[in-house]
C-alpha cells in the first residue's frame, strides 16, 4: 500500500488489517481480497482523503453484548477507492432508519459524497421503483432493503442493473440472488423468542411443526402475521411443505391459542413482559430487547431445517438507468467492507454477510444455524402467502 | 313551520338566481372543476383494478374473510361516530355556550387531541391499560391480577373515538358560535324550558355542524389503518395493507373500490339525515345567547372535560415522557439528529395545504348551501370521496399519475400538497357549508338592494359571518396534516423530512427517546396554532 500521504486513520486501519489476519488464520480465509496488511490497494486512490477521522470503534457498536470482540476481517474500506458524487439512495423498512447511521458515517469520512436517501416501506418503495421504472426511469441509483422479497420484485420487473464481482464474490451463494441482480448485506434468522421465567428451552420443539402439540405453548404465544418477515417464513414453509400442510399448521397453531401484534419487536418485547411465553419473531429483536433493558427474562431459541429456520437477508440492488453506475458499484463494495459488516453485526445485530466477521454475543455463527434450503428470491411470492394467510382466518 | 319557512326563502332565492344565473352558473363550473381535478387520481384505482380477472374479483369480495371484515368494519364506523357525537357535542356546548370555569382552556384542550398522531395515541394506551401495563402494575399490589383487555373492538372504538371526536367538537361549536341567539331567547320567553328550547331552537340548528363532524369521524374511522392494528382489531384498511404489502395492486385496488363504496355508503346515510336540516331556521348573527348558568351541574361537567383531557393529552404526552426518561443503552442515539427544518417543513406543508383548501372549499360549500337543484351539492359530495382513500392508495395513484401526466412535478412538494387536498378538503369544506347554511340569504338580498355587487355583497356580508367556519376548517386542515404520514412518505421530494416522517424513521429503528421530543413538539406547535386560531374565532 503506497500510503505516503497516509492520514492518521488510515494508519489506525492498517494496524486493524494486521488483527484482521489473525482472523483470517481462525479459518476465514480465501474470500480476503486485500486488508490483510498488504497490497489490496492497488485501485485505492491512496491519500487522497481529507475527511473527518472515522475509527471502527465509530462503526462499532457498544454495550455489554458487544464487548471483547476480534477485529474484522474482510476488505477494509482503506483498500477501497474513495467514495465522491451525488448518490440516490431508496432505503427500504423501518429498521431501515438503522442504516443511516452507516450512511452517515461513509458520508463524514468520504466529504465529497452525499447519499440523498429516502426511506419508506420497502413494499411500498418496491412498488415505487416498479411504476418508475415502467414511466421511463427510477431517480433511485440503489434500492436497499432489509426484505429479499420487495429486492426481487424490483429484480422480476427487470429494473436492475449488474453488480460489481467483487461484491458478489465476497458472500455465499445462499443469501445472494443467483443471477446476482441482488446481494445480501446482512442476515436475519427466524427465532423463537421466550420468557425465561415462563418456560426454559427445552420446551420448545426443535422444529415449527410441533408446536401445535408443545402443552408449554398453549395459550401463550405471539405472532406478527402482518409483518413481511413473517409472511416470509410462511412463504419458505409453503416452499418446503406445501399450501396444505401449511394450512393445517396455521389452523392447529391458532386452535393452541396465539394472540396476534402488529410487529415483531412488540411480539418480543411481550415476551420480555411476560405478557407471552414465547414468539415468533427474528433474532435480533431479542437482542435489541436485551440491550435496552438490561436483565430482562428474555431467551432466543432456534428451530432446525425448517421454515421456522429461515436466515433472510437485508439487502441491495442497483437500479436500472443510473447514470452513477461506478459510484453505486462502489457503495456496494463499502457496504459490504469490514467495518460496515461490523456495524450491521454491532448496531444492528444481524448477522454479517462476509464470513470475517462474527456475530455478536452467544449467537451461533450463520454457520451454525441449520436454515431450510430455499432460494431467497422466491419468497417475492408473499401474495400466495397473504391469500393462504387470509383463508386459514389469520390475516 | 320552519320547513315552510326554508321552502319559501329557497323558491325567492330560485327566482334571485335566475335573474343573475351567470355567478352561479361560474359558481358550478369552478365547484366542479375543482372535484374532478380532485377525484381524477381515482381513476387509478379503476385501471388497476380492471387489470383482475372478474370472476377471481367476485371470489375476492365474496370471501368469507372479506363479509366477516367489512362487517367488522362497519361495527366500528359506526360505534366510533356515535361515541364521537356523545363526547364532541356536550364539550361544544359547556364550552360556548355556559358558564363553565376556564372555557378558553377546556376548549383548547377540548380540540387538542386531534393533534395526536394515532400511532402515538394508541400506543399510549396499550402502554397505559394492556396487559403488563401502567394501570395494571398499579393494581398488581392490590391483588388484581387481570383486567379486562383493551384489545378487539371496544378498545379501537375508545381510542378512534377519543382522537377524532374533535371533528365533531370543532364543526358542533362553530355552528353554536355563529348562530343567533336572539332565537333561543325567544324561544325562552314563550315558555320552553332549557331543554326545550335546547332541542327545538339549537339542535336544529346545530345539526347540519353535529353531521359535518360526524361524517368526517366516520370516514376517518374507515380509512385509518394504525389505530385498529394496534388495538388488535381487525378492519378493512389491514387487507389493503396486506396487498399492497404482498405488491399486488390489482387486488389491493379491487378491495379499495369496495372501501369507496362504504364511503358512499356513508355519505348517503348523512345525506338523509342531513336532508332534514331544511328545518333548521335560517337565522344567524353575532348575538350570542345568554349564558347557561350550570349550578350544581358545574361539577361533573368540570370533570367530564378533565377525564377527557387526562386519557386524551395527559395520558399520551405522559407516555412520550416516559419514552424519553426510558432512553438507555438500548435507546440510544443514532446518527439522526432532529432538525429545525423538519419542523418548518411540515408547518409549511399544512399551511400551504390549509389555505389552498380553505379557498377551494369556499365555492364547493356555497354551491352546496345555497344551490337550488339536486345536482348542486354533489360537488360537495364528491370531495368527500377523498376523504375516504387510505393514504397508501392515494399515494400509489399519484405516483403512477405523477410520473405519466406531470413528470415535472413528481416528488415534487406541489403534488404533495395536492394530496393533503385531496384528503382534507373536506374538512374546511363540511365546517364552511355549515356555517353558510346559518346566514340568513336575506342578508345578501339587503346588501344587493343597497347596490352592492353579488361578489362584494358576499364578501362584506356573508363572509364575516362564515368566518368561525372557516377558521375551524383551516384549523383542522391544518393539524390533519401536521400528522398526515403515509401519503407524505410516499409523495416528498428524496431528502425532504417533517416531523412524522422524522417520528416514523426513529420510532422504526427503535429509538423511541428520539421520537419523543418531536412527538412533544409536534403536539406543542400544534396547540398554539390551535391558540391562535381559535382566538381569531372568538374575535371575528
């Protein structure tokens, strides 16, 4: 790396690559393209940069779940060409607000880019970007969404543009799309969160299928049907099991007795209340409970091979007519860095999309987990779910 | 004797308007003009939905789900615009026209409410009476260890009714304020007692102002989508959500057509009982009635207005404290730091959106009050429609219109404004009409036999006198769309922020705190454009 006018972060980033090897040795290797100390630079406009100082500790988060971590491993965003221009950015779902924090912090450390975001439902931007594109073009350059399913709609309307290679080769084909017309930032399991004074984990069976028939569960679950995660994991079961089955499994999971909320944090933050034993909801939510109240009696259990196993993934696509092509290639490449991978596994608690960076706290590793084997873009079909949810008197 | 009475101003009034047909004739084709160009992004809903197979669309509005929802529905419309009635109607009254201690702070409190985001106001009650809530870990040491739930039907009716009923409030005392009291005197002086006199003088004249708000809560009832998927209830708006959520916007514009429905449903239900108001003297003036002298009864109405005043403002802006005494670690702040321009973007929009309507609903209600065949109130009709499309819908329609017909405008602030017109145009028209229905036209024949021209007769006549109307018109205009989310998501310019869009960003990523001082503010700012506005009312 030729860092003659190397700025003071820049050396701080390169002592981080060092730690970044060490990583590497623990047996995540062959995916690092560069920040391993050495010479990932080469397209690198190297110290040209004059923006504020950002650390990793900015992109990290803080709390007791987050405490002693390794550093990342992964292409550090000094290895990365600067960002510079004016980016259009559709920023998809309420935990979408999340990201902005990322977005600012690209933006103080880059001053000569800005990302103009906009930021609604991701269905509804899906929508959007569809009837924008169909009228001639979106303004959108990249549409970031934290649902594959509204990702692949915009992708079947055909109102994508190619990613960059370096992007897609840094995550595993499971959570990316497989004409890599999307890619994956960060993932979000299926989980059973549980009140730990109510009932413990063994009581919850290891797969969905037999919660109908769990006695602990009667009368004291919660789900979210409404939620697009949710319809996600009905989609995946559909996928794997079938509209019947499906059907029947709804119909035995409301006669168990099942109260419906509107969202997936309520759902959890109910269990953490007591108010349930247990929920349907994703991981992180427990966690984000955990985090804002300390001891709280709350516990994240995983089913195994199922639809209930679901990993679903945040992800970004580029829009179809950007007249930003190199600056979005670009931003995709620092979204999925390793500080940006930090921040998704820090701040948000999902789980990272490039293997060296590990989740936070006792979460397994995404390894670990035991998701279905489904192909993520065809839960873009949640209208057959909605139809299935309504007849089976759920929705 | 006083449907006679109104026949026999109405056929002189016919054969005026013969004589200068040319500004009604204007007066029509500006009215109408103005509700096509306001029902016109409709037309998207059509063409979407034509893209269904018919037979499939049969299936859809057939469904058992389907009949089970709208009946669902419409238990809650209706409930809600009853309850609303009760409440809003009884304030209106202890505050304008009785002795009632700090009537200026009962009526600013009275009216506040409306200024509560639904969101924010059905979350505060299950934070406050759900289960593992405030109430409930109060009485926990008492030994109750249930209480009954707030969730399901009856919860959704309280909360809809506690936010809304200001519309009802709001459009029953601007009619209180503008009319003549010299009659309730009289009626007074031949006998009647206070009852009497209140059901045979006022309430018929308060009518036309009791349905104008009435019909407002019940279309709001219809169209809100957060309040009864929070409250757990189960109503229309949630499977349009769920179409559109599943992108399928044929289906979602099948069922947004049998929404439309209801509305007209609704609209023909006010206008039968409405078609009464023939009966209502035609009297108005500046001469307020003497007031109610409440004895004894001052207690329990000081306590009505305070109950209402505790679940409605206290008991919310309680909860948003609590948000922002709550904000630890994992409340902590982001990266979104609230600006001021936030807050003068979204003072701007209702402003804007607030004046813009005020100005066309001015003709539409004339029309409609003063117009002499069937066809003339239906412009006023029409904006009602409006009124009725959820947000999301009215949204999609202007994108897909915006992006055809005026490129130029799309995620422009202009064709957002248009929207909260379309939306709440109503609002200024139902207070306006109200208010002109309690001029006596005979004012206007007095002003022209001085020679006054028709324009001007109104403007220094009739005008002034409609004023309350349509301040209160503005004032709802306004606040609605302080609070107006969805369409304002989809419709801002990229980078454009107000208060909600800021209050939903945080309140998504989970930083409630950070929701908290907006919500605060939002509410606050609110309620001094209330200050204002209702101020002007007592002068004018």
């Amino acid at each position: 790396m030729t860092g003659r006018n190397a700025t003071q972060s820049r050396r701080r980033f390169l002592a981080l690559g060092s730690a970044t090897a060490a990583t590497a040795l623990a047996g995540c290797s062959g995916i690092l393209s560069g920040g391993d100390g050495g010479d990932g630079g080469s397209d690198g406009e190297a110290g040209t940069t004059t923006g504020q100082q950002i650390s990793l500790s900015d992109f990290r988060g803080s709390g007791p779940l987050v405490a002693q971590r390794e550093a990342p491993g992964g292409t550090s965003i000094e290895d990365l060409p600067d960002l510079s221009g004016e980016l259009t950015l559709y920023l998809g779902g309420g935990e979408g607000g999340l990201y902005l924090d990322l977005i600012n912090l690209l933006e103080q450390r880059y001053p000569d880019f800005t990302a103009n975001h906009r930021l609604e439902a991701s269905s509804d931007l899906a929508n959007t970007i569809i009837e924008e594109n169909e009228a001639g073009a979106s303004p959108a350059d990249v549409f970031m969404s934290i649902d594959a399913g509204s990702l692949g709609a915009v992708a079947n309307a055909d109102a994508t543009a190619s990613l960059p290679d370096e992007a897609l080769s840094t995550v595993p084909d499971a959570y990316q799309d497989s004409e890599g017309r999307w890619v994956g930032i960060a993932g979000r399991a299926r989980a059973i969160p549980y009140n730990t004074n109510q009932i413990s984990e063994s009581d919850i069976p290891s797969t969905v299928q037999e919660f109908p028939e769990a006695a602990a569960l009667e009368n004291s679950m919660g789900w979210a049907p409404s939620y697009g995660a949710f319809q996600s994991f009905v989609t995946a079961m559909r996928l794997i099991r079938g509209n019947d089955e499906t059907m029947s499994w709804l119909q035995a999971m409301q006669d168990h007795g099942i109260t419906t909320y509107d969202d997936e944090f309520r759902v959890s933050n109910s269990c953490a209340d007591g108010e349930l034993a247990a929920g349907f909801a994703n991981h992180y939510y427990t966690l984000r409970v955990q985090s804002a109240r300390e001891n709280s009696p709350i516990g994240l259990a995983f089913t195994e091979g199922d639809a209930g196993a679901l990993v679903n993934v945040s992800g970004l696509e580029i829009i179809n007519g950007t007249d930003n092509a190199d600056l979005a290639s670009n931003f995709v490449r620092h979204v999925l860095s390793a500080e940006a991978q930090e921040f998704f596994a820090t701040r948000t608690f999902a789980y990272p999309m490039i293997p060296g960076v590990a989740p936070v706290g006792d979460l397994p590793r995404i390894d670990e987990l035991n998701p279905p084997e489904i192909n993520l873009t065809e839960l873009a079909d949640v209208a057959g779910t909605v139809d299935l949810l309504r007849d089976a008197g759920v929705l | 004797m006083g449907t006679k009475d109104r026949y026999e101003r109405l056929r002189e009034q016919a054969t005026t308007s013969e004589r200068d047909s040319s500004p009604h004739t204007l007066l029509a084709v500006v009215s109408l003009a103005i509700s096509l160009l306001l029902l016109a992004p409709l037309v998207w809903v059509f063409l979407r939905a034509g893209e269904i197979e018919f037979a499939r669309a049969v299936e859809l509005l057939t469904s058992d789900t389907t009949v089970s929802v709208t009946l669902n529905t419409l238990a809650l419309v209706t409930g809600v615009t009853v309850a609303s009635i009760l409440i809003g109607v009884p304030l209106a009254i202890l505050t304008a026209q009785t002795d009632l201690p700090f009537k200026r702070f009962w009526t600013i409190t009275s009216a506040l409410p409306l200024v509560v985001p639904s969101y924010i106001g059905a979350f505060a009650f299950v934070s406050a009476f759900g289960p593992r809530g405030v109430l409930a870990d109060l009485l926990s040491p008492l030994g109750i260890e249930q209480i009954p739930t707030i969730y399901g039907l009856h919860g959704a009716i309280l909360v809809l009714t506690l936010f809304t009923y200001p519309y009802v409030f709001l459009t029953t005392r601007a009619s209180l304020l503008s009319f003549d009291g010299t009659v309730v005197e009289a009626a007074r002086t031949l006998n009647h007692t206070r009852w009497e006199a209140f059901r045979r003088v006022t309430l018929p004249q308060i009518a036309p102002g009791i349905a104008a708000g009435a019909l407002l809560v019940a279309l709001y009832a219809l169209s809100d989508f957060g309040t009864p998927a929070i409250m757990q209830y189960d109503v229309f708006t949630r499977m349009i959500y769920n179409e559109f959520g599943a992108r399928r916007l044929d289906y979602a514009s099948v069922l947004s057509m049998l929404l439309l429905v209801m509305a007209l449903g609704i609209l023909a239900v006010e206008s039968r009982l409405s078609a009464g108001r023939d009966g209502a003297y035609v009297s108005s003036g500046s001469r307020r009635p003497g007031l109610i002298r409440l004895g004894y009864w001052k207690v329990p109405a000081l306590l009505f207005c305070g109950a209402i005043a505790t679940l409605c403002l206290v008991l919310p802006i309680g909860i948003l404290l609590q948000w922002l005494l709550r904000s630890g670690t994992g409340y902590s702040a982001g990266g979104f730091a609230f600006e001021a321009a936030y807050a003068w973007n979204s003072v701007g929009l209702a402003a804007a959106a607030a004046a813009i309507c005020v100005v066309a609903a001015l003709p539409i209600a004339y029309l409609s009050a003063r117009g002499t065949s069937g066809v003339s109130s239906l412009p006023e009709r029409a904006t009602y429609v409006g009124y009725a499309v959820p947000g999301v819908v009215l949204g999609l329609a202007l994108v897909y219109l915006g992006l055809r017909y005026v490129p130029f405008l799309y995620q422009s602030v202009i064709l957002l404004v248009f929207a909260y017109v379309i939306r709440f145009l109503p609002q200024a028209v139902g207070t306006t009409e109200s208010s002109i229905l309690q001029v006596d036209p005979g004012y206007i024949e007095a002003a022209r036999s001085l020679g006054y021209h028709p324009l001007s007769a109104f403007r220094k006549v009739v005008l002034p006198l409609v004023a309350p109307g349509i301040a209160a018109g503005a004032a709802l205009v306004f606040l609605t769309t302080m609070k107006e989310l969805p369409a304002t998501l989809m419709l801002r310019p990229t980078g454009f922020e107000t208060f909600v869009t800021y209050i939903w960003l945080v309140q998504g990523a989970g930083y409630y705190g950070q929701a908290a001082v907006p919500a605060l503010v939002l509410v606050g700012l609110s309620g001094l454009s209330m200050l204002v506005i209702l101020r002007r009312e007592d002068t004018s």
